[in-house]
C-alpha cells in the first residue's frame, strides 16, 4: 500500500475529459434532432388532412401552433414553409437554419429541409 502515490495519469483525465464533452454534445444535439423529427411528423399528418375543411391558411396555423409547442416559433413561420394543396394531393416543404451549441465555445449551424408530399383522404 506505500507504493500507491494517487497520482492521475493524464490518458486517463483525456478520456473523461473526452466522455464528458461526448455527453454534453449529445445533451445539447438529441433535442434539436428530436424537435425536428416531430415537426416533420405533424407535417406529414397536416398534408394528409382534407382540404375542403382545411385551407392552407389553416394548415399554417396548425404548423406554427406545432412550431410553438417544440420551441421552434423562431424558425418556423410563413417565410420559411410553404404549402401547396393540389386536386388530389398536398405538399408541405419548410426549410429553416438553427444555430445551437454543442458544447462550451463551438456552436453549428443545423439545416434543415422537411418536405410532406401526401395524397388528400
């Protein structure tokens, strides 16, 4: 037991180091993917809706309502989504940037682009 001096080696501190950092980024990135994800899920299931009892100027209302719930209000809005309803299909495509950090000191820019290309029930 004399010999034990509680020394860290410095590989080992580069690693946690490393996991840390690993786990922040993946703290910080997971919500913006997820965000993302369920916006493009509503997209889709809005294309679908009937557009006799849906305008387009609905469908935007309950984009942005969608938008608003996942925090994406400063992204999403008239200027970036656009909405084409055809006589037997709707189209819903929105593009928007977000800068997030990942970790201390290094933010990136993620684009985005959804597109819902969906026949009208």
């Amino acid at each position: 037991m004399q010999n034990e001096r509680g020394e860290v080696r410095i590989s080992s501190l580069i690693t946690v180091l490393i996991l840390v950092a690993a786990g922040l980024a993946a703290w910080n990135v997971i919500p913006v993917y997820y965000a993302n994800y369920s916006f493009s899920d509503t997209m889709v299931e809005l294309a679908r809706r009937p557009k006799y009892n849906n305008s387009d100027a609905e469908i935007m209302r309950q984009l942005e309502k969608k938008a608003r719930e996942l925090k994406l209000e400063d992204y999403i809005n008239v200027r970036t989504c656009k909405i084409q309803t055809m006589d037997f299909r709707r189209k819903i495509t929105c593009e928007y940037d977000r800068v997030e950090q990942v970790i201390p000191g290094w933010n990136r820019t993620f684009q985005f682009r959804n597109e819902a290309d969906q026949p009208l029930l």
